[in-house]
C-alpha cells in the first residue's frame, strides 16, 4: 500500500532547508568566483578532479563545468582515475583535449622538506619530481627530472601530467567530500595552492572559504546548476549551451533514477527544468542511461536472482558476483550499475546488499535501503561512505564466503533491533 498521510509539516521543513542550504551554498560559489577571476585568468589552469569509479552525476558536473569555465574564459582540465566508461561516451565526445585519464601506472608521492613539497610522479621505470614551494604558494621553487628508462608514451604522459601540475593553481574536487575519493589523485589535489570542494555529500570534514557542501542536492550538477547564473553575471554573458544542459542533467537523471529517489525534491526539478529550456534532450538521455542495456548486463541480473538469498524474514536482500562473473558474461564495470538497487525493488526488502570479488581478490560492497535505514552510517562504519538510501565500501583481503557471513549476521541483528513492522 502506498501510504499517502499529510506530509505537509515535513514539506515545509525541507522547503526550508533547502532555501537556507541555497543562500549558504551561494555565498561559497561567490568566494569560488572571486578566487577564480583572481588567479585562474592568465596563465593558470584550473584542475576539476571526479571522484574514482565516476559515475554519471561526477562526469556530467565535471564535463558540464569544465565547459562552462573555459565559455567564461578560463583555462581548464579534467584529471580522472580512469577513461570514461562507454556508456558516457556521448559526454567525452564534448570535451574533447579537456578529459585526461591519469594513465594506470603513475603515482604521485609527496614528501615534505622544509616547507617544500616535493611530488614525485612515477612509473615502476621512472621517477619525476615535480618541487612545490607552499611557503609561496603560487610559486615553483624548481622541476627536475630523474628519468631512468621509458617507453616514449609513458616520458610524454609524465611530462604531461607535470605541465598540468605546474600550471595548477585551483583544484576543484566535484562530486566528493575532498581528497579521499579521490583515489592515485589524492595528492594532486591535496597540493593544489588552493582547492575548492562542490558536493552533496553529508561528510565530516571540516567547512572552509571554498567548501560548497549541500546535501539537500539530489546531485552535484543540481549545484552547478545554481553556481551558473552566478558566474554568467560575472563573465557578462550567457554560458549554458544545450551540450552544457545535457551534461548537467545526465547527473540529476542518474542520482535521481530519473526523478524516483527521496532526493528528489522541488528544486531539483526547477534545475532540470531550466537545463530542459537550455537544450538538453530529456528523452534521448533517459533512453540511453534507463532504458537500453548491455547482454552482459542481462546476463549478469540472471546470476545476481539466482543467488539472491533473503535474510531477517525477508527485509535484507543479498546476492554477489564472483571474481570470474565479468570474463564469464563479457561485462565491463559499469554493467552492475545500480543493480543493487533492483534487489532493495522485491517487496518487502528494506536493504539490499551486493558483493564484488574485484580484480584485486577485496570485497566491494554496495547498499541500498528504503528510508526505514540509515545504510550510509552503517558504511561508514565499515570504513566507506555514502548517503542515508545508496551508500557502499570494500572489505579488502576478504573471501566472499566470510564476508556475506559477517554482512549477513551484521545486518540481520541490525534490522531486527529495529523491529520495522
Ligand atoms: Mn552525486
């Protein structure tokens, strides 16, 4: 039964917050205009970082951002943990020269020497150390190179990687709460001489000047959304084309589930609503990201039903793939998009849980949840994150049979404590 009781007091409530969330988020998005027309203007170039494993809302804000910053004149780039996934090619192939996947086998060190940071971006075969003074934060004390041996490519990309640092003087972490989802990437933005941060996500870390958090954001591009007339005011000119609008609203489709989610609220669809009237092609997007799958996406919902086992008399969901299920199915990583959501979908599940033996032999664990349970606080327990409905984290040097035991028993005595009826 759908139970429709008066929810007006709560309405009002989150009517509320969400105009005190905007006037306080405004205020930042200022202080972050501000700074970029003071810095980022002449030879600076601004660094967006999405969070790893990006997904459609960190693509869409980072693309559609991007775009709109280089309109109003700024120089700009894109550094992600990995190429984009195929299903989100439509967005790469706007930003064209803007999108670079930081190649598998560089990492970044840091080591810290008398005010100097020294960040050293290395293959197995080479070592680069790129010198940052922060004692004058916008300055570059010195670069050299201890280069040993290495395939043209690699010595091209690391001579890449070390213009983009150099030039760097604002990171922009979207779609993450700082530097700890930001996986090979921590450091580069963790040295950035200044960092502004534009999420939704709730999160402990402490609020600065440039830290825009509102999680009464169904999405992050819902943010962008709101940081864009701001701007345009500024740049003196309208920024938004319908490949912005189209970037911005694939973001809100997808942490939405297309307007379905409890994170939907009034706002968000007056953001859709004037990224619709901006261009961007409502049914087209929503026929690509909902409506069309891959085989190996069947293939992989067969495996999940056949081994979805129901725990605490039906209220936990739980199934999970094995290490070999990809190779088996043909599936690539975006294949198990969301399918947990479809376990916590049987009636009368309130969790759903689903396992991953990833490549490297750890356990990543994803968690949807009615509104009945807090599954994000339950993740971050666990040493993950996430929101109150979709939250996840990995277990690491765990074999799937004692995690499912552990998760299983866990979660049971957990929602049976709760005594939901
Ligand atoms: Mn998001």
């Amino acid at each position: 039964m759908i139970d429709l009781h008066n929810p007006t007091a709560a309405t009002a409530e989150l009517e509320a917050q969400i105009k005190s969330d905007l006037v306080a988020t405004e205020a930042i998005f200022k202080e972050q205009i501000k700074c970029l027309y003071e810095t980022a203007l002449d030879d600076g170039l601004v660094v967006i970082y999405p969070h790893v494993r990006a997904d459609g809302d960190a693509l869409g804000a980072c693309i559609g951002f991007a775009l709109i910053l280089k309109a109003a004149g700024f120089d700009v780039i894109i550094l992600s943990e990995e190429p984009i996934a195929e299903k989100f090619s439509y967005l790469s192939d706007m930003a064209v020269g803007l999108f670079y996947p930081v190649p598998e086998s560089i990492q970044v060190q840091v080591d810290h020497q008398n005010g100097i940071s020294e960040q050293y971006a290395s293959t197995s075969e080479t070592t680069w150390k790129i010198s940052v003074a922060t004692a004058n934060e916008s300055e570059l004390a010195s670069t050299e190179e201890t280069k040993v041996d290495s395939s043209q490519a690699m010595s091209e990309s690391l001579s890449h990687l070390n213009s983009i640092l150099k030039r760097q003087v604002v990171g922009i972490a979207l779609d993450s709460p700082g530097a700890d989802r930001l996986g090979r990437r921590e450091n580069m933005f963790e040295y950035a001489p200044r960092r502004f941060i534009i999420d939704h996500h709730p999160a402990e870390r402490q609020l600065d000047q440039y830290y825009a958090k509102r999680t009464t954001a169904s999405a992050v591009c819902e943010m962008i959304v709101d940081f864009v007339p701001l701007l345009e005011k500024i740049a003196g000119k309208s920024l938004v084309t319908p490949e912005i609008a189209t970037c911005l609203l694939t973001g809100i489709l997808t942490d939405t589930g297309r307007f379905s989610y409890t994170n939907t609220t009034s706002h968000t669809l007056e953001s859709a609503a004037a990224m619709l009237r901006a261009g961007a092609q409502i049914r087209e997007l929503t026929a690509h990201l909902f409506d069309t799958m891959s085989p190996a996406r069947m293939q992989l919902i067969g495996l999940m039903a056949q081994r979805l086992t129901y725990y605490a008399g039906g209220k936990l969901a739980v199934s999970y793939f094995e290490q070999n299920d990809f190779d088996t199915c043909g599936a690539v990583e975006t294949d198990t998009d969301g399918l947990v959501g479809m376990l916590r979908e049987v009636a009368g599940v309130d969790v759903s849980l689903l396992l991953q033996v990833t490549d490297t032999g750890d356990l990543r664990c994803s968690l949807r949840s009615s509104d009945r349970f807090n599954v994000g606080q339950y993740a971050e327990t666990m040493g993950g994150g996430g929101h109150r409905a979709a939250a996840g984290f990995t277990l690491f040097e765990m074999s799937l049979e004692q995690g499912l035991r552990q998760l299983t028993e866990h979660l049971t005595q957990q929602l049976e404590e709760l005594r939901l009826d």
